[in-house]
C-alpha cells in the first residue's frame, strides 16, 4: 500500500469513524472483582489498518494521531455506556496528542457529557512509546484533565524511554507494569526484585499498580503473594466487544490464593 493509498484510508476511517472498540477488563485481586476495563481499538476488520500498531502509525505519519485519538475515545465512551459495564473506563491516550496544540479543549469533556459518564470514572491512560521532551507542558496538560476529575494512569512502566522520570514528575493515580515483567515472574528472581521495587515506589507516592500480560495461574499467583491487587491479561480476560466474563468463574480462579498484603495506597 503506498502512502497515498494509506492516507485515503485513514481519512475514510476518521470521516466515517469506523473503529471497533475492544475491552479488556481489569481486576482486583483483593475483592475479586472487576474494578475497571481498558478500551482497545481495532480498525475495520477488512483494511490494512486493522491492526492497531499499523493504524496508529500511520496516524502518526500523517499527523492525524490526534484527530484518530479522539474518534477511538468518542467509540469508547459510547460503547461502554450502551453496554452498561461497571468500574472504571481506561482511555489510551498518547503524550502528543494531549500537546497537539490544533485541538481545541474539552472534547473529551463534551464526549462524556453527551454519553452520561462521569469524569470520576475515566482514567486517562499515558501511553509513552516516544521520548517526551517538554515535561512541564505535559504536567500542565494532565493537570487540566485531573482539575475537571479525570484520573491519571501511566503505561508500561519499564519499557519506554523515560517512564520512571515521568512518574516521579506527573505523579499519575495509576502505574501499569509492563508486560514484559510479568511475563514468567514465578521463574525470575530480577523479574520479581523489579515488581518488589515498584510496589515500594507506589507506597511512598500513593499510586495504584496494574500489572499486565497475565497469561499464566502461576503469574497471577505470584503476584498476588507480592502484594500486587490490580491485574489484566489474558488469564483473567481477552479482549472482547462485549465482555462476557463470569463472576463466578473468575472469583475461582483465585480460591486457592489468600488476599494480598495491602501494599499501594487505596489497594
């Protein structure tokens, strides 16, 4: 596909706002329960751009990430509303787009208030693929959604180029742990010092921690005698259009396992 061709199909995309939205949920391992889900896109099953990695950079590529940002978020907010899903609502958002400065504020704002949600219950999810070079401008950009009473998550702790700075800096609600060190952690002792080392960080600055990638009883099962109390993957839940998990059938993936030792604040 050349670029031309890319391009006509992403504007088509954009105008025609055809994106799927896809949830994963997010659970706590001390209530046993769903406490939130995070909203997935996917672009139209039968284009190139299906793909969300091939859909958001060529988004990037032709400057319209923000632009395609705010069509996934309108999807998002009105999917989980018309499927009346509990918790929290976890939105991706990426550093660039909260500093494009060519969108005016308060869309997202005016997408909730169209849709019914509380900004109480959405959590704006910083994805950091890329280096952020103005982190007082970000601050100021997170400060504006925290003042109207959005939360604030940080993604894949660990694989981005300076995610530990932007935590100790922005201070986010939420810290994601990157899957790659969840992946095997009941066979790693550095895999473990490093979650260890993390869930000391999120006491002293009152986050949460979500640790994602969850493929395996044996993960969740270390996880969980570490202490961790918010989890996603896989093992607890694939991500679905309209999420079919069953309570019951979750609240015994964790009958063999004891509560977790409160760690983070709030878990």
């Amino acid at each position: 596909m050349t670029l031309q061709e890319q391009y006509l199909h992403l504007s088509q995309i954009l105008r025609k706002k055809m994106v799927t939205t896809l949830f994963q949920p997010i659970v706590s391992t001390f209530d046993r329960k769903i406490v939130g889900y995070e909203a997935l896109t996917r672009g139209p099953s039968n284009s190139p751009l299906h793909s969300p990695l091939v859909l958001f950079a060529a988004a990037r590529q032709h400057g319209m990430l923000a632009d395609l940002e705010l069509v996934c978020r309108h999807s998002a907010v009105q999917a989980f509303m018309s499927h009346r899903l509990d918790g929290q609502l976890f939105l991706n958002v990426s550093p660039e787009s909260l500093l494009d400065q060519r969108h005016s504020p308060g869309q997202t704002l005016a997408i909730l208030s169209e849709m019914g949600l509380a900004t109480e219950r959405v959590v704006i999810e910083l994805t950091e693929h890329f280096p952020v070079s103005d982190t007082c401008l970000l601050y100021k950009a997170l400060l504006y959604y925290r003042n109207m009473g959005f939360s604030m998550a940080l993604d894949d702790l660990g694989a981005g180029y300076s995610t530990l700075r932007l935590w100790t800096e922005l201070h986010p609600d939420f810290v994601k742990i990157d899957r790659h060190f969840i992946d095997g952690i009941h066979l790693d002792p550095v895999k473990r010092e490093f979650v260890g080392s993390i869930l000391n960080m999120a006491k002293a600055s009152h986050s949460h921690v979500i640790a994602e990638g969850i493929e395996l009883p044996e993960e969740l099962a270390t996880l969980i005698e570490m202490g961790v109390d918010w989890v996603q993957g896989y093992w607890l839940g694939r991500p679905q259009e309209i999420p079919d998990v069953d309570a019951g059938e979750l609240r015994q993936k964790f009958a063999a396992y004891p509560r977790p030792r409160v760690t983070a604040a709030g878990c």
